[in-house]
C-alpha cells in the first residue's frame, strides 16, 4: 500500500511516525492530513535511506533544490557534490534534472546516498536519447513516455513531474496566444512538440491510469507539472495557465482515487500583487493538494540576483499557502549553476521558508526567532549561528572583523542593547 492507503487505515508508518516527531504534531493528525490528500510524503519503496519528509498543509514549508547536468557540464562527480552541499545548506528534497552523461547511473547514485526525498522529471530521458541518436528532441514513441515512468521508478525515485495536463486544446491554442514567451517548461516543450508533430493527445494524460498504477505500485508521488506556467511577469495569470489548472485539478482527483500520492506545480513568474491569488485558486482547484512552486519570480530583470527575487516572492506564496518552495540559483537564466550557487539558493529558499512559517505563527518557528533574540540580548555568538539558517557566513564577518569587547564591531561601545541593559539593571551606577 501507499502512504495514503495505510494513513487512510489508520496505520502509522515508520515516516509517518518519523514526520510527526520531526514536525512536532502528533502522528493522528499527519495520518489525517496524509489521508485527506492534502499532505504528502514522498517515498518510493526502495528508497530505504529515505527517513521521510512532509510536504503540505499544516506542515513547515520545504525546500526543493534542483541538480543535474547539462551538455556543456556533465560532470558526474560535481553533480554528488552539489546533491551534498544542496543538503548542508537546508534542502528538504533534491531533484535530479539531468541532461547529459549517465543519466541513470548518476539517479540510482543519488538516490543511494540521500536521505531526503529524490525527485525528476523522466520525459527528460527520452528526450536525451532521441537526441543523443541524431534525431529530434521530440523524435520517440508513446510508449517511451511510460516505460521512462517506470524506469524512474525502479531507479528509486520518490516524486516525479509528470506533465499530464497539457492537452491538445491547449497546445493548439498555444498558436495563437499573446505571451511573450509561449512556454519555459522544458518537460511540457517537449512533450508539446511531441503532440504537435504527431497530431497526437498528450500520453501522460491519454494513458494516466497507467502511470497511477506504477506509482501506486512503488509509492511514487506525482508532482502535476505546470507546463503553461509563466515564464515571464508579463505573462502571468492567463487563460492558458487556468485551463491546465483546471486539468490538474481532475488528476488529482483521480489519483487520490486510487490511493497515489500527488501534489501540484504553480507557477515560476508572477508578480507581486498576483501570488496571493495564484495560490489560493490553486489551492480551491485542487482541493487543497500541496503546493510546489518555482519562486515563483515577481520581476524579470534581475539575472545574477535571481535567488533574492524568488526569496521574496517565495515568501508571498508561502504565507499564502504554498507548500513546496522550489529554489532558484544566481545562475537562473543565465548559466548551469555551481556547487556555490546551489548554496546561495537553498540558503535564499530556506529564508523564504522561515520567514512564511514565523508569519503563519508556526510555534516552533517564532520561538526559534525568541532565542535568536534572547542570544543577542546575551552576547550568546555561538547559539546565534547555531540557529542561524547559513552557520558559516555570520562566523566568517565575525571573524573578518572581530571586536574585543562583548558587541561586534558594527558598534563597539556604543552597542544600543549593551547601553540599556546595563543601565536598566542598575549594573552601572546613574550619578
């Protein structure tokens, strides 16, 4: 059975039990949430490494980190590496978007040696090897859509995007649209090329009992892709959008249905005043199913500082209800990131995350910020960059300009908190 099967029986798995000690609820309400569809944890069966995570309503907001090579750097060695530094920093989930080498040595790796929750995106694959044999990026048969699901699913991975609510309707209309950028979904590009040279409806959603099976019977959690999300703020909150929304929307109902697991895709650009009603339309359509957005972005003219955009913009979505943030890199559209910049951008992603749950009033989260607050009072630096979301930044300041006094050197002796403590608790005699 699935993990929603057996919270619908009432019976607590070794992750649930795991989340609820983590997450500081008790394990009948992440059965109940679990049951309800309106939480998921990710875990493919043979994924035993796999302690477990929760991901959706009533639980702390979760980072996502994405890895993966591309044609020009398919280094096998710095993608482990990134996967890595991705979990030092903060990820709560880790996909593995890989576009050249061997694709599935470096899956079934990952997967062996993380113990978070694992995801992709396996029309990628077919992609890669239609290319890789001198044909057409969208050049393989239907068939190939399946057996790829299936593949991902012996290799151990616990969520995969599956772009099936891309239909033909809506690929057509794609012709005739005003977006400035008609699609960034590299997924959706491809199995919207596919639809459109073969004149043929989308597999994923011709042949979606099919792929409910497989996930049933592995435990995958299907993560609906958003193939018309916008790419551009310009772009944002169109009738294209909504329509594969409302698509999603069915799926989900068939899933939960039949006992999978499933979350939903949201959109990657959006501006600021739009988020807060992006998510919550997402959240009727879908009846509350958890949330996973890219950012998302509320401008998109900031390249190099793109993880600071989609901090703030995560932050929005996720005090809105938002779920899953997935983060963005420095790099984001401009170059395949580094092991600095998936740092950067778990870090940026995890802020985005704090700040949501401190909003929402998680109790857990505001006490952590009381003593962040009680150690500055105290002067307390190692209990500050222990519950610091990045330890190793504020220790390097500290030490780049160290003061030798109980402040820093921001202010010296004339520290505002020093001052007053002292001369409310009468420890400096008032003449």
């Amino acid at each position: 059975m699935t993990q929603m099967e057996y919270a619908r029986r009432g019976h607590i798995t070794p992750e649930a039990q795991y989340v609820a000690e983590v997450e500081g609820v008790s394990v009948e309400f992440v059965l109940k949430q679990v049951a309800e569809g309106c939480a998921v944890i990710p875990k493919n069966r043979l994924h035993k490494n796999n302690k477990g995570v929760a991901i959706g309503k009533g639980f702390r907001v979760k980072v996502n980190a994405n890895i993966g090579t591309s044609m020009g750097y398919s280094s096998a060695e710095e993608e482990y590496e990134k996967a890595q530094v991705a979990l030092k920093a903060g990820a709560d989930a880790i996909m593995v978007l890989s576009t050249w080498g061997d694709l599935r040595g470096m899956r079934r790796h990952i997967v062996d040696v993380v113990d978070v929750p694992v995801g992709s995106v396996p029309i990628y694959d077919a992609a890669v090897l239609s290319y890789a044999r001198g044909k057409a990026v969208v050049d393989f048969q239907a068939s190939d859509f399946i057996e790829m699901v299936r593949i991902h699913a012996e290799d151990g991975i616990d969520f995969m995007t599956i772009h099936a609510g891309l239909t033909m309707d809506i690929v057509r209309r794609l012709r005739h649209t005003d977006r400035v950028l008609k699609m960034v979904s590299r997924g959706g590009a491809i199995i919207g090329g596919w639809m459109l040279k073969n004149d043929r409806e989308n597999p994923f959603y011709e042949y979606f009992d099919e792929i409910l099976d497989i996930a049933r019977e592995y435990d995958i959690t299907l993560s609906l892709g958003d193939s018309m999300r916008p790419g551009a703020v310009v772009d944002a909150t169109d009738d294209l959008q909504i329509s594969e929304l409302i698509v999603l929307g069915e799926l989900v109902q068939k899933a939960r249905a039949k006992g999978v697991q499933v979350m939903v895709e949201g959109p990657g650009h959006v501006p600021l005043d739009e988020i807060e009603a992006n998510v919550k339309v997402a959240k009727s359509i879908t009846k509350d199913a958890p949330f996973f957005v890219l950012g998302p972005l509320p401008i998109d003219s900031a390249p190099g500082y793109d993880h600071i955009v989609a901090a703030v913009g995560g932050a929005i979505a996720a005090y809105h209800g938002t779920d899953f943030l997935c983060y963005v890199t420095p790099a984001e559209h401009v170059s395949l990131p580094d092991q600095d910049d998936v740092y950067e951008g778990v870090v940026a992603a995890k802020i985005a995350a704090r700040i949501a749950d401190v909003a929402r009033r998680r109790e857990d989260s505001f006490h952590r910020e009381y003593e962040m607050a009680y150690a500055r009072k105290t002067f307390d630096w190692d209990t500050m960059f222990a519950l610091a979301v990045d330890s190793e930044k504020p220790r390097r300041y500290r030490e780049k300009r160290p003061f030798s006094g109980e402040g820093c050197s921001m202010c010296g002796p004339f520290c505002a908190i020093k001052i007053i403590e002292e001369y409310a608790s009468g420890e400096v005699k008032v003449l």
